[in-house]
C-alpha cells in the first residue's frame, strides 16, 4: 500500500520521517486529486506491466540514476538542489528499482505531503505542481526516469516568477481552481 503522510513542520533533519503526531496519512485519492499517480510494479527494469504503462502514456525516454554518496558526483550540493521546492514544465516520472527515498508535494492548502517511495514504487507529478525530494536516513536510491521524447530536467525554484509561469498557471487551472 501507499505510504503518504501530512508532515510537520519541524526544521530537524530532511531524511527523517517528519510525521504529524498522530500520524495524519494521506490517501492515494487525495493524491490523484493534486494529479499525482502512484502505482505499485516489482521494481524489474523490465517490469511488462510497467512497460504497458510507459507505453500508454508515451514515455519514450529512460535512463537510471543512482543517488549515494559514493556513486553520485557533486553528491552533497545535488541533494540540496533535489530538496528545493520546484516546479517543471514536464512531469516527474521516477520508478525506484533500489533503495527508498521521499517525494514531498504540496496539497491545496500549502501543506506538505511526505510520499515513501520503495522499489516498485512508480509516481506521476503533473507539470506545474510544488515539489522537492529528498533520501531518507538510509541515503541511498536507484531509480529510473522517464521522460516523453527529449528529457527536460530544469528546475524552476519557487519564487514570484515560477507562481505565473504557463505550468504553474495550467496546474492551477486544472487541479486547485477547479473545485
Ligand atoms: C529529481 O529530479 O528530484 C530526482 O531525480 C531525484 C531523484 S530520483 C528518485
Ligand atoms: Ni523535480
């Protein structure tokens, strides 16, 4: 099953759980509701189901990346990048085949939402949504990223700006004025 949680807002350490006293989970329908797609493969780079998958959404690009302090270069300074709240202008694809980590996306009312990510995990950010990632205390994962055509990686760090630019604005149109 999903593990999704509200999080606190303390500053402690990013890698730790961050979890709300009690424990405040956060559903898969409240996800898809922001337009974020969860679903669960075996974490096999070949996984058939996960092809169907990239297959029908048209996922032509792939590649691994690998995310420990041993293997990725300019490691430290990557992780802090990864942990600042940004937008894209495509969505965020990533299918964990090793380790575990956290996807942090923001809901309606500006609170963060923590998302486990283990081998297997596959998640969907639509373009436009505040996210950041971070590893957990385990520091390390390997994961594939998906792309349609060429990839397209900018970060567009939150400020004024990111709040009025076309993906901000058709995130918000679609996910947050709607209702
Ligand atoms: C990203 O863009 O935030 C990343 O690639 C993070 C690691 S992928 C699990
Ligand atoms: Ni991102």
């Amino acid at each position: 099953a999903l593990e999704a949680w509200y999080m606190d807002d303390s500053d402690a350490d990013q890698r730790l759980e961050h979890r709300l006293t009690p424990n405040a989970p956060a559903s898969l329908e409240a996800l898809a509701a922001l337009g974020v797609l969860h679903f669960k493969f075996s974490g096999d780079e070949e996984d058939p189901e996960m092809l169907k998958l990239r297959d029908s959404r048209g996922y032509s690009y792939k590649d691994v990346v690998n995310i420990h302090p041993d293997t990725l270069p300019d490691y430290e300074r990557k992780l802090k990048s990864f942990f600042e709240e940004h937008i894209h202008t495509d969505e965020e694809i990533r299918y964990v085949l090793e380790g575990s980590g956290y996807f942090d996306v923001r809901d309606k009312e500006e609170r963060w939402i923590r998302i486990l990510m283990h081998k297997g995990d596959l998640i969907i950010l639509p373009a436009g949504i505040y996210h950041r990632f971070t590893l957990d205390e385990h520091n390390y994962i390997k994961a594939c990223r998906l792309f349609v055509g060429e990839p397209v990686w900018t970060p567009y760090n939150r400020c004024e700006a990111t709040d009025v630019m076309d993906a901000r604005k058709g995130y918000v149109s679609h996910f947050i004025a709607a209702d």
